[in-house]
C-alpha cells in the first residue's frame, strides 16, 4: 500500500496546548511522521500545521487518536475532514 500525505491543523484547546498529545501519538504510531510546517502557542490555545505521511490506514487512526486526546483536527486544504 502506498503512503499518503495528510496536512491538517491541530488545535489544542482547554489546557491541551501543555500536554505531549503530539509526542503520545508519535509513540503510539512509529510508521507514521510527523512533520511540524508551523506553530503558535499561546496561553489558552495552541495550532500546528502538521504534514503526516503513512499508510493511509495508520495515518486515519493516528488522527482519530489526536481526537480521542482531545484535540481539534481539521485538513489544511481538501481531503476529508476529521470531526473533533
């Protein structure tokens, strides 16, 4: 199965933005990278513009976990989009 790409924006709200929600996922799912395009955090609030690049599959379940974390995900530009 061939890789794709996946460019989404992580929004961590709600005390979110001082959690390693990123690092879990990593951990949680090796083959899939993470590439961090750009990044503002703030006192209340955190956004990422993330490229994730894997097995279809595994990329779906990666972003599903960051929901179950409790983090926003959002595509940056078409692709379906992920509820959270």
């Amino acid at each position: 199965m061939d890789k794709i790409k996946r460019k989404c924006w992580l929004t961590f709200e709600s005390g979110r933005q001082n959690e390693p929600c990123l690092w879990k996922t990593a951990t949680k799912f090796p083959d899939v990278s993470f590439d961090i395009r750009q990044a503002s955090v703030q006192k209340d609030i955190g956004v990422m513009a993330v490229l994730f690049t894997g097995k279809p599959d595994r990329v779906e379940e990666a972003l599903r976990y960051l929901v179950e974390l409790g983090v926003k995900v959002d595509p940056v530009e078409g692709g379906s989009l992920v509820a959270g």
